[in-house]
C-alpha cells in the first residue's frame, strides 16, 4: 500500500468535549479532496473519556489512526505523530480545530505540493484574522515572539500557531532530533528547520480563539524556559546530523 499524499496529524490530551466533532469536520473536508489522506491522533495520556472516543471514531472512519502514549507533553506527542507516518505531507493540527479545515487549501492549493519545505500558519502575516481572541492572551502571544527574537531566531511571526506543513523527509529528520516534549516544541522544530537552511513561508489564515484551552500559566513559563534549552541543545550537539551540519 503506498504512502498516503497528506497526513494530519492531531495531538490530543483531555479532549473529549471537542475531539470527535474536531475529526468529523476534518473528515468531512478531507474526503471531499482528490489525493490520499489519513488523520492520526497523538493521544498523549489522557485521563478524561478521550481515548474511547478516539476508538470509536476509528472503529468508525479507517482512515483515523490512533497513537496511545503515556503522558508527557505535547511535543512529544506531536513527535510520535510525525514519526508515525510515512505520508508525503505531514500536517500538524491543533485539536480544537481553531483553523477550519477549508483553509488546509492555503498550504496545499489545489492538492498540489508548494514549493516550500515547511508552511506555517501565522495569526500575525498579513492578512490574517484573530476572531474572539482575549487580550491578554495576545499580549503574552506577542511576549513569547519577542523572546524567541531574543534568544533564538528572527524573522518569524507566529512560532506558536498550531497548524503546520512539513514535507516528510524534512517530517522524519527534524522530529527524529526534537527533544523537547511541551509546548516550546515549536520553536525546537522551527530553529532546526532555520538550521537546516529550509525554506519556510508564513501563511496568514483566519484563527478562531477556543474555550478550554490546555495552556497554563506554568506551562506557558515553560515554554520560556524551553527557547533557552534549544540554545543549550544546540551548543552541546544534540541537534547533530542535519544537513546544514
């Protein structure tokens, strides 16, 4: 059986008021499509009803795959989803589906493969929309950027939006090498991808604020703490085999 041409890839924890809709819609779109898709969920050891859901939902739809892990963080499930599969395209998506799946057409227009390596979806290119978001939320988006500038890489927007494009091989050598499992994730991948002298375009989309977002404070001060591990890793060589090496 050959390689799927698109895989979202979904991790997941403590989802159940939202995940089976989340997979409904994105079915509902990618069956429309004319390539060859699969959908694999990253459940990263959740403690509510999610992973009966995720059971059914497969049981259901062939083309959802599930991944059961112990709990440890978002980057690590994010990680065991990228590996997982071996489709051409390999598209992160956040579980809330804060993106609506239509605009899977702005990284993939028309099922064709953009030139790019790597797409992002930014909230901050122009263009882009950020319906019913709170202030204060935005503001702390916006201080974490400006940490990234600081201690990592400019010329990125929007590191934490949670829908991104990678081409597979590009899929398997930089998730082959992230460690980091929270939500700093982003930043790890992004900086090896800069590295590794990828080209990676922006893409404004329009991002629909959730209730019920999994981010807290001590994990949002973790992902500071993750920017400056990325430097560390990187001055140590841990990140050691990428092509730029």
């Amino acid at each position: 059986m050959s390689a799927p041409f698109l895989a979202v890839v979904v991790p997941a924890y403590n989802e159940e008021d939202r995940i089976a809709s989340s997979l409904e819609s994105l079915a509902d779109y990618l069956s429309k499509q004319s390539y060859t898709w699969e959908i694999v969920v990253a459940d990263d050891g959740s403690r509510d009803d999610t992973a009966s859901i995720l059971t059914e939902a497969a049981e259901r739809l062939p083309s959802i795959r599930v991944i059961s892990l112990p709990h440890r963080g978002k980057g690590a499930a994010a990680r065991s989803g990228m590996l997982f599969t071996d489709a051409e395209w390999r598209f992160l998506c956040d579980a809330d589906l804060s993106m609506e799946p239509e605009q899977l057409e702005l990284f993939l227009p028309g099922g064709s493969p953009p030139a790019e390596e790597i797409v992002i979806g930014s909230r901050e290119a122009p263009g882009a929309n950020r319906i019913g978001e709170p202030a204060n939320r935005h503001i702390k988006g916006r201080t974490f950027t400006l940490a990234v500038r600081l201690l990592a890489f400019r010329g990125i927007e929007d590191t934490q939006c949670g829908f991104k494009l990678f081409r597979g091989e590009v899929a398997d050598q930089i998730f082959g090498r992230q460690r980091l499992d929270g939500f700093g994730f982003d930043v790890e991948v992004l900086f090896m991808a800069r590295k590794m002298g990828l080209t990676i375009r922006e893409q404004a989309i329009d991002w629909y604020y959730r209730d019920g977002s999994s981010m807290t404070f001590l994990k949002g001060m973790g992902g500071f703490l993750d920017i400056a591990r990325v430097r560390l890793n990187w001055a140590i060589g841990r990140y050691r085999g990428l092509n730029s090496d």
